[in-house]
C-alpha cells in the first residue's frame, strides 16, 4: 500500500521540531511520509510561497505548527501586529484554502488565549472566545478564517501553556533564572494546564491518521495549576534529574505585580473531553510529562 503524505509547517518551532523528533518511532510512520517546512521553505503568509512547495504533491493532511507567538512584542508596534496577523490569520486562511483545492484535511494548532480567562471551570469547545490583545485576536481569526475556508474538513486544535526541550518556553526560562539567580517571584494568580509537546505530538499523529472529526477540539496535559506551581515543581524536578544544584527561594507574587505588555487570562483551562470522546485518547499528569522533559534535558546536558 502507498503512503499517505502528512504536511508539516512551522518546522523550526518547538512542535514542528517535536514532531520531526517523534516521527520515525511513530505507528503513523507507517502510513504516512512526512514533509516538513521550515518558514524559508514554506512561507504560509504567501500563497505563492505555498504552491511551489506543494503544488503537484497528493496531499493528504497539513499540520500547521507555524505561528507568530511573541505575544508582549505583537502589542509592541503597529509592524508587529500586522505580523501577527499575516501569520496567525492569513497564513492559515492560505493554507485553508490550497487543502480545499487539492482535498487535503487542515489540522490547525491554537491557544487557550481565545477565551478571556474570566471563567471557574474549563472551557468547552463551544464557550465564547473574548480574545485580549493582539495575539489573542489574531488567533481567534485565524481559527474563523480556517473554519470558513474549508469548513467541512479541519480540526482546530487549542493547546494552552506549550512546552517543550526545544526553543524558548516557561520550562527553559525558569530552569536558566533558577540556576542563575538567588532567588525568582511567579505569578500565582494565573491558573492553566500545561502542554507537552510529545503528547500533543502524539495525539495530531492519531487525528491525521484518523479520518473522525471536524472542527474545533481542545488539549492540555491533565491538571492544572498557576505558573507558581509550575515554577515549584520544575525547580523539584530540576534538582532530581541534576540540572540545578540547589533551591533557591520562589516567591507567589500577584499579575498586578508582574506587568507584562499582553494581558494572560487569569484562568484557560481546557476541557477535553470531545477531544477523548472522538480520538479515544486519556490525558497524562502534567507532573509526569513535566518529569519526562527535564530528564531529556538532563541527559543531554550529560552528552554535551
Ligand atoms: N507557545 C505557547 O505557549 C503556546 C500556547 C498555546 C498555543 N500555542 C500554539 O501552538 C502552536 C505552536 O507553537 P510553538 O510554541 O511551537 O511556536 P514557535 O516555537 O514560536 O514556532 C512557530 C514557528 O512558526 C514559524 N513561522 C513564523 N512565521 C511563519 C511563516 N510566515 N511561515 C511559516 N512559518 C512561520 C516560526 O519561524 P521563526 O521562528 O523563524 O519566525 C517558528 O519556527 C502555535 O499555533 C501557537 O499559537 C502556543
């Protein structure tokens, strides 16, 4: 049987990169080849940029991992927010629109920062987004012009919280600021759910590999806590794989006190459950897939 060809934009992110890492161990390895992007590649801002990377290839399932994820800098200059959108927006409306043309299914990556954070208990799929701030909206429309273009055949997937070993994320700054500092403030008034990209990875391989589902879906590791608690249990988990020395003091400190250019919601947890129910998929602990990705780090701290 000839394989399936799965699309991968945003190659040089830190789930483009998870899912490069994850492919040949995979069971859809079996199935699918995989053709990865980086943004030199494969501009999705540019719909010509798209047709010379894709035209005249069968394919079968995009994955866009591309995005422009400086949330503060997007509030910095009008240039800036005009970037946001070209990506967020635009990009993906292209991408929705060469998939409907050559019948390719569109699985989109977006973010708890649709919803205001104004709610006490985890967003369903259908809750009303109120987007803050200039990243926050353009993923919203970016979402919107997918679901117009190709309605019939995309799955939105929101992530909340995404880390991993590659890039910069929460995860790496803190590992940094806890070794290099005497001692760190979180704030502990912002409640979420982490995201580790290898179980996201994992569940956009079920889904392309998959023919269930349309529209919008949601993810997360299981819990949830404030970035404080995440700060904490990092420093713990950093100290038993080895990668820090010592604990130093973290202190709770409230979103007043930490100011920042892009308002965070104040809570984004995401509800799973039709996003299990369809993919018949379980969520891990957060904690444990936190341990998972401090130990690779460790590991390759050791090889270096
Ligand atoms: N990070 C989070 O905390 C978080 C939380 C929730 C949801 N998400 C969503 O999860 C997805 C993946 O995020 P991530 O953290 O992996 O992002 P990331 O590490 O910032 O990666 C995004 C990638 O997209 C590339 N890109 C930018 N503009 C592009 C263009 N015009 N064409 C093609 N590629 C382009 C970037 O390249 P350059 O770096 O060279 O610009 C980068 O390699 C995104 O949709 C994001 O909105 C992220």
């Amino acid at each position: 049987m000839s394989k399936k060809t799965l699309v991968l934009t945003g190659a040089n992110g830190q789930l483009g990169k998870t899912i490069q890492k994850l492919w040949d161990a995979a069971p859809i390895h079996d199935c699918f080849h995989l053709l990865a992007f980086d943004k030199q590649q494969l501009d999705i801002t540019d719909p010509q940029s798209i047709q010379r990377a894709l035209n005249g290839l069968k394919v079968d399932v995009i994955i866009n991992a591309a995005a422009y994820t400086a949330v503060d800098a997007a509030e910095e200059s009008e240039v800036n927010a005009g970037l946001a959108f070209a990506v967020n927006e635009r990009g993906p409306k292209n991408l929705a629109r060469w998939a409907q043309a050559a019948d390719a299914r569109l699985i989109h990556i977006s973010t708890d920062f649709v919803f205001d954070g104004t709610a006490a208990s985890p967003y369903p799929t259908d809750a009303r987004p109120n987007p803050r701030g200039v990243y926050a909206t353009s993923k919203l429309a970016g979402e919107q012009a997918v679901l117009e273009a190709l309605p019939n055949n995309t799955i939105i997937l929101r992530a909340s919280w995404l880390y991993s070993q590659y890039n910069g994320n929460f995860v790496k700054t803190m590992l940094r600021l806890l070794a290099t500092r005497d001692s760190i403030a979180v704030v502990d008034d912002q409640i979420g759910a982490p995201t580790s990209t290898r179980p996201l990875s994992e569940l956009l391989f079920n889904i392309a590999a998959s023919e269930n589902g349309n529209g919008i879906y949601h993810w997360s590791d299981d819990g949830s806590i404030s970035w404080y608690d995440f700060a904490v249990a990092i420093q713990e988990e950093g100290i038993a794989a080895g990668l820090l020395a010592h604990s130093i003091p973290i202190e709770p400190i409230t979103t007043a006190e930490y100011s920042t250019l892009a308002a965070r919601p104040a809570f984004s947890v995401l509800d799973r459950s039709r996003t299990e129910a369809d993919f018949a998929c379980t969520a891990m602990p957060w904690r444990e897939q936190l341990k998972l990705v401090i130990q690779d780090l460790a590991d390759r701290e050791q090889t270096h």
